[in-house]
C-alpha cells in the first residue's frame, strides 16, 4: 500500500537530520511561489531544495519541473521520492560533503 506523501516527508526529513547533523530544515510555503520545491535544507554553508513525492508516478503541479531544474543549477535540486530516495540522498550527500 503507497504512503501517504506527509508520511514519507517525516520519515525523509528525519533521515536528513540523521545525515546532517546541525542542519536547518524549512517548509516552503506552497501557496508562496506556485511549484517551488517543498523543502529548503540547510548544512554547513551549502544548500539544497527537495520536491517530495509519494511515488515515481504522482502527479507534478506546473512549475515544479522549472524550478528543480532552475535550482539545481545553483545548488542542489530534486524531485525525490520512495523508488529513488537511496539515490538522491546519495547524490546529496556528494553535494554537502564537496
């Protein structure tokens, strides 16, 4: 049975914290800039944004694509959910430790 998205957020976002120790985790205001990734991560003096989905198939609201992409080439910038969560925290952690 899928998860619930607010139920793969907890779980990722505490696995985060567990990753990063000493990170700062916000919840981006979804009504604020329409497709924005829902999380900024904090670490260090880097940055990331994660867009959490409940599965590989879940539906993407316009603009979600752009703005991944468009952060990404900043920083670090994902669509991430539970079929490819090992390979995002993975390529993150790269991230936040180069």
């Amino acid at each position: 049975m899928p998860v619930l998205e607010s139920q793969f957020q907890k779980k990722l976002m505490d696995e985060i914290r567990e990753m990063f120790p000493g990170c700062v985790i916000l919840k981006n205001d979804a009504g604020y800039i329409q497709g924005f990734p829902d999380w900024t991560i904090l670490y260090k003096n880097k940055w990331a944004v994660l867009e959490t989905k409940r599965s590989k198939n879940a539906h993407k609201q316009p603009n979600q694509e752009y703005y991944v992409e468009r952060l990404n080439s900043m920083s670090f910038s994902r669509i991430i959910c539970p079929e490819n969560k090992k390979e995002v925290l993975g390529e993150l952690r790269k991230a936040f430790e180069s």
